[in-house]
C-alpha cells in the first residue's frame, strides 16, 4: 500500500512522533495508518513524543576531557526530576554524547543529534527511546567545547560545571591545580568577564552614569569638586571590576592576592572559561506533592 506526504502528517499529528520517524513507520507497514500507530508505540516513539511538552529543567551538567588535556567538553541534558538525572543509564548517555562532542565537534545541538550514537542509532534517536525507557522528558539543552589548554570543575554533582582555557600547557600538576582552583572560585562565584580589559565599552559606560547618579543623589557630594567626582567615580569604577570580573576578584582561597596574581606565580595564564548552571533561565517545574501522592495512592 502506498503512501503520500499527506499521510506522514496526518500520522504525525495524532502521534507527535516526529516526520522520519513516522515515514519510517508507514514505510514498514506498506503505508497501513494504523499499524504506523501501534508500530509507533511500540517503539516508544509516541509516548516520547507525549512528554515533549512538559518541563524539564533539572538533570545534570557533564564534563569530559581527552587524557592530553588538548579538548574539554561540556554538555548540559536536562530531566523532569533530580531523582532520573541520578539515573544510570542517563549519566551513561551524557557521558557518551559529551565523547562525540570532543571527538566530533558538531555545529550545534541539531548537529549534534543528528550523529551517530553508537553506530545504529542517533543521537537524537537515542534521547527518544531514553525517554520512552525512563518516562521522562529530557533535552539535550546546550554544550561547549574548547580545543587548547584545558581543565574543568564539576560542582554539587553536576549542578554547576566550568571549562577554562590556559595560554600555556597545563600538563604540569602544579599548574593544572591552578587553574582547577580558578574554575571552582568560577562556579562559586560567578564572575560576568573574564577580566576589566575585555569588558565592553557599553558596559562600562552604563556602570558610570550608574556611579554617578548614586554619587549625586547623595546630599553630602553636592559641593565636591569635579576632580574629587572623578576620583570618586574611579574608585566605585574600580571596586565594579574587582567583582565582576575574574581576574581582579581577590582569590578565596587567599584574599590577600589577586586571582591574576595567583595564576602568575603558579605560570598560568587563563584565556576564556565557560560556566554552566543546571536549568538556569528555564522555567522551573512547580509540583504540588500532596496531589502527586494521591494520584499514586489512586
């Protein structure tokens, strides 16, 4: 029996599944709508498909690097619940897609999902039939990789992960440990640029007439002359660096230095770093427990 275009849509849209998936099936059963729906189901496919709409902004940020410490990956999957990200067939599908990240270095996720997974699957075909196994929705969010000098962080179990980049080797221990020491005070604290250097122009300008206006507010500087402002200015201008960006802030693990200067005594110097935080800027699911125990009493 044969099939039109119009019949991959009318099948994807009771199932959800998406197009190849839904040709593939019609394909399989001679273009027999039904059995293209139980075949579906059967696969998994449909009850994915399902749970594609609802929120999932846990899960678990991952970090991979080759034993050479010339590429570093990071790969943020997300899951409905906390409990599933624990799971171990999930952190085993981590683990693998951020290994096709280094190896592969696709484009982007789409890019991603569409590689091979083991060899008879996709990437993306292997999140589905995750899905389908576990009964969660998961999505393969974002990733980063850098090729260079590197050395990640995970922080609380994949809550938070840092990836940062060294202009010299870190093949050393003592200058790996450096900048291992660097990626945590990252995740800790969260700085906005890596240093004042590279902060943009704009920014800097906001964050002046910002000083300014709180410096004139104040009925005590309204006599200052324009010389003592500027100071004034340089002064909040210069405590605005020392919090927001890396290598101004004092290292915690010894406030009487700063981060740069710490780097330098180990003989590392850093060039970029990447943080992710698990579901940051996702809408977070909202459960309402009580309900949830009495539908499972139900």
């Amino acid at each position: 029996m044969a099939f039109t275009a119009a019949d991959v849509k009318t099948l994807r849209e009771r199932t959800g599944c998406g197009m190849m998936d839904c040709k593939k099936a019609l394909t399989e059963v001679n273009g027999d709508m039904d059995k293209a729906m139980d075949l579906l189901r059967e696969k998994g496919l449909a009850t994915a498909a399902k749970k594609s709409g609802r929120i999932a902004s846990e899960g678990i940020v991952k970090a991979y690097m080759t034993d050479d410490k010339k590429i570093g990956v990071l790969v943020e999957v997300n899951s409905e619940t906390d409990f599933v990200a624990k799971n171990d067939e999930f952190q085993a599908f981590v683990t693998t897609v951020a290994q096709i990240v280094a190896e592969k270095n696709p484009a982007d996720v789409e890019a991603l999902k569409a590689m091979s997974f083991d060899g008879s699957q996709t990437v993306g075909d292997a999140l589905t039939a995750l899905i389908a196994k576990i009964g969660e929705n998961m999505n393969l969010r974002r990733f980063a990789r850098i090729e260079g000098n590197v050395c990640y962080y995970i922080h609380g179990g994949g809550r938070i992960g840092v990836l940062v980049e060294a202009e010299n080797s870190l093949a050393d221990e003592a200058a790996y440990e450096a900048a291992r020491d660097v990626a945590m005070q990252i995740a800790a604290i969260n700085p906005l640029y890596l240093s004042k250097d590279v902060v943009p122009v704009e920014d800097v300008e906001k964050e002046k007439h910002i000083i300014i206006a709180q410096i004139k507010e104040d009925p005590k500087n309204a006599n200052k002359p324009d010389n003592i402002i500027e100071k004034m200015v340089g002064g909040k201008l210069n405590k605005f660096f020392e919090q927001n960006c890396l290598l101004q802030q004092d290292f915690v693990k010894d406030g009487d230095q700063k981060v740069e200067a710490y780097l330098a005594s180990k003989g590392v110097k850093l060039t970029g770093y990447v943080r992710f935080e698990k579901g940051e800027g996702l809408e977070k699911r909202e459960d309402d427990f009580a309900s949830e125990v009495a539908n499972m009493i139900k």
